[in-house]
C-alpha cells in the first residue's frame, strides 16, 4: 500500500485542519499488526467550542443555499470519493482492519451513494400548501441547526456521510466524532467535501473519546444528535438530548435473528449466515447472529456451512483474497474470545474456529457454536465479532416468539421458498430493517434502523429527512381576525 495515513492534524475546524496537543493523544493502530499507524489528539473544550462556534456561523448562510446548489455539492463530493475510491479503501482498511476486498466495494462506495442520494434529494424537499377554505395554512420545511454527529468504529467513512448527507442536503452544519479507534477516515471526508465547495464550517471533525461526545451533546447551541453506538452509550445520549430537548437518531446494536425453514434452499441460507456474521469479521450492528434452523434441515444447514469455512481465507486484509481480518483493537478482541469461552462454558457445541491466531494483530477464527439455547450468554448479548449461533426449531410460531425474546430489534432475516410464509413470519418480527431469502442489505434508498432498544429513528432514505428537518406551519387569513372583544 502507498497511501501514507498520517493526518495533517487531529480536527477539521471552519475548512482546515487544526491540531491542539494539549488534549490527550490518541495512537491509531494498526489492528493487522499492533503497529501504531497514527497519533492523533482529543479535541480539548477550546477545539469543541471552535467546532461548534464554526458550524452554528457557517449554518446560517448555507440553509439561504438553494437546495440545489447544496444538493450539487454533495453530488460533486460523490464523484470525488468515486474517483478516490481505491486510496479512501486502503485508508478504511489502516484504520479499521477490514480486508480490502470489502472496503474497496463497501465504505467510500456506500458513502458515495449517500452523498449522491441526498444531493439528488435536496431540490425535491417542499412543505405543502394545506387549503382552509379563504385562509389556508402552507408549511417549510426548516433544518434544525447545529448537528452532532458520533460515530462507531466499524464503518468509520460510512456513518460519517449516512449522517453528513441528509444532514447537509437539509441545510444544517455537522459536527462529527468519530471514534478514537477509527479516527482517520472523518477526515478525508471533510477534506472532500471542501473540495467540492461545501462552505467551510459545515461539515467539521472533531476527535475525541465519550467526553468529548458528551460535551457535544450537551452544547445548547447542537439542535440535534446522531449516535451510531452501543446500547448504553445510546442511554446516556439520550437521556444528555432530552435535557435540552433535542432531536435524535439512535442507532444501536442488536442480536438479530435469521430464521432457516426447511424449504429454504440451504446454499442461499448458509450464505446469508456468511454474510450476516463474518462480514467486516462480525462487527457489524445488524448482523443475524442468532440463526435459528429448523430442526429437520439442520444437519445439512451445518455441514455445508463448515464446509465453505474451509474456504475462508483469515489473514493481512491488505491483500485482495482475504476475507476475514482482525477484529478492530486488542479490547474487542478480548471480548471476543471471552464470549467464546462463555458459549463452551454454557454447553454449546463448537462446531468451527474459536481461537485466536497465532500472529501479531487481533486476529479470531470465524465461530459457530451449534446447539445454542435461547438462554446462553451468546445467545442473548451482542458480542461484535465472528460468534455465529446456531439454534433449532420445529415450527413457525414458536421461531418467532423465540426470535423476538429480546431487548433488540435492529434486524431480522427469513429463508424460506413459501413466499406467503416470508411475508407473515417478517411481518411478526420486531425489527426496523428486514431481509427475505437475502442478509445485511443496506442500500441507501431503503429506511436503516431499529425498534425496541436498537434505537430511536431511521438513517438513509427519503425518511432520514424527517430526523434532520422540522416543519414550520403558517396560519394565512384572507378576511378580518373576529375577536370576542
Ligand atoms: P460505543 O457505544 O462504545 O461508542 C460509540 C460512540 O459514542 C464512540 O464515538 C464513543 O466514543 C462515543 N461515546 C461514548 N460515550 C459517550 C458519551 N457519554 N457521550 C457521547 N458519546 C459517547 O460503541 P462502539 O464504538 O464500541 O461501537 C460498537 C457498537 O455500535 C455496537 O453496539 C454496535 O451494534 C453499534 N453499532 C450500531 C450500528 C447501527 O447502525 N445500528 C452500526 C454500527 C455499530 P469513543 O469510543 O471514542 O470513546
């Protein structure tokens, strides 16, 4: 790889780069090889107030934007990171571990995508013009302001832009945490979108660990707060926007369920478990990590999808044939592997992987424990990593309840050829974002998000626009106001 991943410095404040080393360093591993990659900086209260101070100037000129115009800078952005695509990918890949061969088609491209949809969107944002008879009542659609942006470490350059580019489209500013594990990638994006013609103070980046998403959220110049997270990260945003009456997107983790009938055509099935566990080595929010298979095609389930393990190619993701990569830092790692010892514990049988490699770097075999009961530990909490659970079930009704004993509800999966059954059996699950005969699909025109405790909200799609928008209605009287007196 050529690209050369050291920042120019820690922030992107009002168009430039800015750096203050008084806030606590932050060292950007290489997850591959434990190497320090990068050192970067906490944004100190000073940086947070510049970040904020720039976005709340800059907003007010850019909502006077046509949205037009605004939608043409972020169309422009789009073909740049297209352009850009094969060094933003090696980029993604130092700074969260993931193999090439998905960065390259899934993170700059599906920020892209995002930049692009919401460029188009822009122009067609209209209130409505509501008739009363002589008066009539029309409504604008407003932004909301200052949004603050937090992002999770898997899809660093992604989450940036499905936040920044319904926010922008919609005539806000941003200002975007990004992890301190993955803090690189938020920045070429605001490099980018300068270079597109986005005002400077837009879109600004700020590093940092929870406090200083939490000093954020609680600025009362932030209108509103998008947080990509974990469960309880999630709580205490909520409860610090609530204070202030504040909007927000939650978008949290999840256990969701994948259900196997036995008509499904079990190749289909077994990729769909592939994709929805090992991609991204399992650290993926709305991953089907409880697969529940019906009892009669279990075997077979199980033997063809060890069979495609062998296959797995673990290893330097800089390389183009490997699949599965290290897991993001030494942390999650541990984790990991302390779930897999808990399933062993519990009594599931270890069907394939479950060790770490014996390699520097982060490294865990792709997992699948069989025999999993709804009760064990890695049958209920969210582990991150390549832990597939592999449970039985005889019939219909009992899949679902069991598939919907949670306190999840990002996602959920059915595999069936009874297409009637598809429908009713997705139509009972509790969960925001679904697939038939198909896993972890997220194309930017479909609603992303979930229920119960896997969030608040949707991103992506014409119903991201509800989250970064409000409405202002207008009474208009054409005869005289009658008063009592
Ligand atoms: P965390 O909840 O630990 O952190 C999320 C972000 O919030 C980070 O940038 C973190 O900073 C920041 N943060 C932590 N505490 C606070 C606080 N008190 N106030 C404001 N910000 C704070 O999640 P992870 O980064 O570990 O990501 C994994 C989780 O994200 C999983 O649960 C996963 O399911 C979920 N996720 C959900 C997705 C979805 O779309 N539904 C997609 C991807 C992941 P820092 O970490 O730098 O300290």
């Amino acid at each position: 790889m050529t690209y050369q991943p050291q920042p120019q410095a820690s922030h992107f404040i009002d168009g430039a780069y800015v750096e203050d080393t008084a806030g606590a360093p932050i060292p950007v591993i290489f997850a591959a090889d434990g190497e320090e990659i990068a050192r970067l900086h906490a944004g100190t209260p000073a940086i947070v107030d510049r970040a904020i101070t720039a976005a709340q100037a800059a907003q007010k000129d850019w909502a006077k934007w046509s949205p037009r115009e605004r939608g043409r800078v972020l169309t422009r952005a789009a073909q740049i990171i297209r352009e850009r695509n094969e060094d933003l990918s090696q980029l993604e890949t130092l700074d969260t571990g993931k193999p090439i061969q998905e960065t390259t088609v899934a993170d700059a491209t599906s920020a892209a995508d995002a930049l692009e949809y919401f460029g188009g969107l822009a122009a067609t944002l209209t209130g409505e013009h509501i008739p009363l008879g002589e008066d009539w009542v029309y409504t604008i659609r407003e932004p909301l302001g200052v949004c603050v942006g937090i992002g999770a470490w898997n899809y660093p350059t992604q989450i940036a832009c499905w936040k920044a580019a319904p926010a922008l489209a919609c005539g806000n500013a941003m200002v975007f945490k990004p992890s301190e594990m993955t803090p690189l990638c938020a920045l070429k994006v605001a490099e980018i979108l300068i270079e597109a013609g986005l005002p400077k103070g837009v879109f600004n980046v700020v590093q940092g660990m929870g406090e200083t998403g939490a000093a954020l959220v609680a600025d009362p110049r932030v209108a509103k707060v998008s947080l990509t997270g974990s469960v309880p990260t999630g709580q205490k945003v909520y409860a610090a926007a609530a204070a202030g009456m504040k909007h927000v997107t939650m978008e949290m983790g999840g256990k969701s369920p994948m259900i196997v009938f036995d008509d499904a055509d079990i190749d289909n099935a077994v990729g769909g478990a592939i994709n929805g566990n090992f991609y991204s080595t399992g650290q993926v929010c709305s991953n089907g990590t409880r697969v529940f298979v019906q009892r009669s095609v279990r075997d077979a389930f199980l033997d063809r999808l060890t069979e495609r393990l062998k296959g797995a190619v673990i290893g330097d993701p800089r390389e183009p044939e490997t699949n599965i990569g290290p897991m993001v830092s030494e942390r999650q790692m541990q984790i990991v592997l302390g779930y897999i010892e808990k399933g062993k514990a519990e009594g599931a049988t270890l069907v394939a992987g479950g060790n770490r490699l014996n390699r520097p770097g982060f490294f865990v075999e792709p997992t699948v424990f069989a025999d999993v009961t709804d009760t064990m530990t890695i049958a209920r909490e969210e582990i991150f990593g390549p832990v597939m659970s592999v449970l039985d079930f005889d019939d219909e009704d009992e899949a679902i309840a069991r598939a919907n004993d949670t306190q999840f509800g990002l996602s959920a999966g059915v595999f069936t050829r009874d297409l009637s059954r598809a429908h009713r059996v997705i139509g009972a699950l509790e969960a925001g974002s679904c697939f038939i005969n198909s896993y972890n699909d997220a194309p930017v025109e479909a609603p992303f998000g979930g229920v119960k405790m896997s969030g608040v909200g949707r991103e992506n799609s014409r119903a991201a626009i509800e989250h970064y928008s409000q409405m202002k209605s207008v009474y208009v009287r054409m005869g005289d106001v009658e008063a009592p007196f």
